[in-house]
C-alpha cells in the first residue's frame, strides 16, 4: 500500500482519514463586482493597511537596504527589527496617552509586544527573530508591500528597494532615529519614551507624513482615469462628506449620506466628483451582497446535524408569508423619490425590524429594482459593464429577471427553488476553488457545507455582512499622514485637510 504523499497509486488502496475540506471565503461569490470596484476607487489602501507611518517606515528600510547593499536575510532582519521598534515605541505611547490615538489603529503586533512594555523591557532580538512578532519572515511588510508598490514608494528590486516616489530625506528626516536603536538588545521604557516622536501617531507633525500625506492626496494630479487622480476624488469626496455631516464611523454614516441625502445630489462639490454617484451606485449594490451572504449563513446556521434538502428548502419557505411574489414585491418600500433620487429603502423601519429571511429578500428585491431603474455613473457603480458579471446567477440583474417570471407563483415555493440554487452554486464553487494539496496529495476544497446524495450538512459556522468598503481603513490612514481627525468620537479634516479639499 503506498503513502499519501504518493504521487500515483496502483492497485487497491486505503484513503486518508483526514478531512479534505476547509472553511472557504464568499462561498456564494456574490462580492466579486463589489470588491473589484472598491479596489479602482481605494488604490493604495487595502483592508490591512492600518498605519499610516508603516509606509514610509517600510520607505526608509528600503532605502537603508539599498545603501548598505544588505542581502535577503540581513534585509529581512533590518526590516523585522524597524518594525518591532516603531511597534514598542508605539505600544508604549498608546499606554500612556490613549487619545493620542483615537483616530488610528493599534500599531502591529500590539498584543504581542504589550506585555513586555508593562514588564518594563522589550526583547527586540528575541521578537524580531523570525516568527515571532510576526509569521512573515518579511515581517508586516506583505500587507503593505502592494500598496506601497503602487505609490511607488517601494520597488521588488532585490526583494525591497526604494520608489521613485519616496522622498528619502523626508522619511530620515521622520525615522531616522530607528536607525539608531536597531543595533540594541532591549528596549527599556525609559528609552521607548525617550524616543516617543516615532509613534505612529507622530507621523501628523513630522516631515514623513507630511511627505506622505502629499503622495496620497495627488493635489498636483489633473490626468482623469490615473489611479491617483481616482484617489484624489474618493479623498475629496470624503473630506466634503465630513464638512457636510457628523461621521462617526465613516463606513456607516458617509455610505447613508453619500446614498441617500439629498445634500450629496445638491451640493456643488460632490456633484463635480464623478465618482460620487459611482459609490452611491457601489454602496446601494453592497446591501444586496451583504443580504445574500446574512441569507446563506442563516439558512447555513440553521441546520443541527444532518439535513435532507427538502428541510433546507422548506425553512426559508416557512419563514415566509403565504402570498404570491408579486404581492411581496408591491408591499416594499419605494426605492426613488419623486426626484428620481436613491431613496432609503434598505433602512425601512418595518424592513428592519423583520426576520432575517423576509428582510434579507426583501432587500434583494429591492436591488433588483435599482438594476431596473439606475442610470449612469450609478448604474456603473451598483453592476459594471461585462455582461457576464451583469447577468450571472445571483446578479441583481438576475435576480430581477427571475423575479419577473414567478410574479403570479408563491413566494414559498419561489423560496425552495432560491435556496437550491444557493445551495447547488455554493457546491459548483467550492470545487472549482479546490485545490491539491502539495505536501499530503489532497484535494482541498474550501466549503463548511456538504452534500450527499439528499442530505445537507454543515462542519462550522457560516458568516455575514457586505464587502469592505476600506473606508476606515482608508479613514485611518489618512489621519495618521494629517488629512483626517477623530475628536470625541467625530471625525473632521486634519492639519493638513487642506490637501484635500
């Protein structure tokens, strides 16, 4: 009998016990438009970019490995160590003044580096070694590595090189004193105070965020369709969202304001921003992700052990009221205005306040009808122009052409034929992710939920909530370079807002 890693088996063999499964990401698929658009509209930032000063602390580590000629490892090891150090600096100003950074994320590896701060010493040999603070052995440099690329603020050259766009005295004008602590062992608190302006809160008076909050505001940059001047509009039309209105999470209340207020179709500046009725298209079409995904992971959570398909079915079924589909779509709320502006239909009181199935499919028809009446930029941002994406299975369009053929036929039954098509593409995807394993020789298939034959089953947790929008992430970043701030919980321009506006 051969082994599992066996490239080929001849004759009759046993097979691994081990399960070949794992739990996948967006076993529906349903975010593919929405996370595409969102990286055209955000470039730069990413969902793990957290601070704004990594960028040019990764920026001077470049340049350092350049001029000194370090090779992989040695590049790697300067890299660790910069981040370990900006890390205790930053964990241990945070301790002491925790208002400082209220509009930032907690610098990385913080749960990891905070117990030695409140001992009183940082190992900096023992947490930069490799996996430690961090898995990588480039450290937190992936998460970044892509964005910081695409501002040009480092290179692949030798693995970490310095950009064209970074401005070397800027950043050693800012982080200069890292260098310095490099070559020690430890890193007492003492000294960590000693050293308090390389937090990453600092970057907002220091010449490397102010270097870096001029790269990412493009002020300069006039050539439409540049991923810079498309960053410039998203920025612009943030900062005038917060000049407009009182934001306290920017994910939240600019996507309500940007969708629905009647000041984002009135005012002067949003109005000359192409691109905001292309969010509005893009946030309007993020609620029927985000029902999709709460529909499957209520159907998903719902089962207890092994279930037949028709039980799957016949939930979501009797979840539902006893009427016909077109009866259930003329008892939504209006989705326009008499203006023939985006109304707030998906935060209809009696919408909320329904059970997860009426209220999620309930807001899924409700993007079937925008797919009906959007135009332009909106149109744009809530499906795109490839046909193929319009039209795929799930797609508001789609949705709104099945709609239309079962009008006159119960929504109960119109339920069990959703649910096995949900639950047929959440099986034709899973295999189309999988994956051989290299190391065992198994076919990976990333799926929480199985079928055989007639039963269904589940082996964890479903999850649920719309697509990143990277607007807090974004939100942070900018007021770690100086263009936002968060005061008593609101957000507002920063010193250098100007930039922006």
């Amino acid at each position: 009998m051969q082994t599992e890693e066996s490239a080929a088996v001849t004759g009759p063999a046993w097979t691994s016990s081990r399960s070949g499964t794992y739990p996948g990401r967006f076993p529906l698929s349903v975010e593919r438009h929405t996370m595409n658009l969102v990286d055209r509209l955000v470039p730069g930032v990413t969902t793990v970019t957290l601070n704004a000063r990594y960028y040019a602390l990764h920026g001077l580590v470049a340049s350092e490995v350049d001029r000194r000629g370090l090779n992989l490892a040695a590049a790697q090891n300067l890299l660790r160590r910069a981040e370990v150090t900006i890390g205790a600096v930053s964990t241990r100003h945070y301790q002491r003044n925790p208002a400082a950074h209220e509009a930032l994320s907690r610098p990385h590896a913080y749960d990891t580096i905070l117990p030695q701060v409140r001992a009183g010493q940082v190992d900096l040999d023992r947490l930069a070694a490799p996996q430690v603070y961090a898995q990588p052995n480039w450290g937190f440099w992936p998460a970044y590595r892509g964005s910081e690329m695409l501002l040009r603020i480092v290179t692949r050259t030798n693995e970490i090189g310095p950009g064209e766009r970074l401005d070397q005295s800027a950043v050693q004008a800012g982080l200069r004193d890292v260098l310095e602590l490099l070559d020690e062992k430890t890193l007492d608190v003492d000294l960590l105070d000693a050293y308090e302006e390389l937090c990453v809160c600092r970057a907002v008076d220091s010449p490397d965020g102010a270097w870096l909050a001029r790269l990412l505001a493009a002020s300069g940059t006039d050539a439409d369709g540049t991923r810079a001047a498309v960053r410039r509009q998203t920025l612009r039309m943030i900062a005038r969202c917060l000049q407009l209105t009182e934001v306290y999470q920017v994910s939240t209340d600019v996507s309500q304001f940007v969708a629905y207020a009647p000041e984002s179709f009135e005012d002067r500046v949003l109005t000359s921003l192409d691109l905001t009725a292309e969010w509005r298209g893009l946030i309007l079409r993020n609620h029927s992700v985000a029902a999709w995904r709460g529909l499957w992971a209520w159907l998903v959570n719902g089962m207890s052990g092994l279930t037949t398909r028709s039980q799957f079915t016949d939930r979501f079924a009797e979840a539902l009221p006893d009427v016909a589909v077109a009866d259930f779509l003329a008892g939504l709320p209006h989705t326009s205005t008499p203006a023939g502006r985006a109304a707030p239909a998906e935060h209809d009181p009696d919408l909320d306040a329904a059970a997860t199935p009426v209220r999620c499919l309930g807001v899924l028809c409700l993007g079937a009808r925008r797919a009906m009446e959007l135009r332009g930029r909106e149109l744009h941002g809530f499906q795109g122009h490839d046909p193929e994406d319009i039209f795929e299975e799930l797609a508001p369009a789609w949705l709104a052409a099945q709609l239309d053929r079962w009008k006159p036929r119960s929504l109960r039954d119109f339920a069990r034929w959703l649910a096995e098509v949900m639950l047929n593409r959440s099986q034709r995807l899973a295999l189309a992710k999988a994956r051989r394993d290299p190391r065992s020789g198994t076919l990976k298939i990333p799926t929480r939920v199985h079928t055989r034959d007639e039963f269904v089953f589940r082996d964890s947790v479903e999850s649920s909530g719309g697509a990143a929008l990277r607007w807090d992430q974004l939100a942070g970043i900018l007021a770690g370079a100086g263009l936002l701030s968060r005061v008593d919980g609101v957000w507002t321009l920063g010193p250098r807002g100007d930039l922006i506006v």
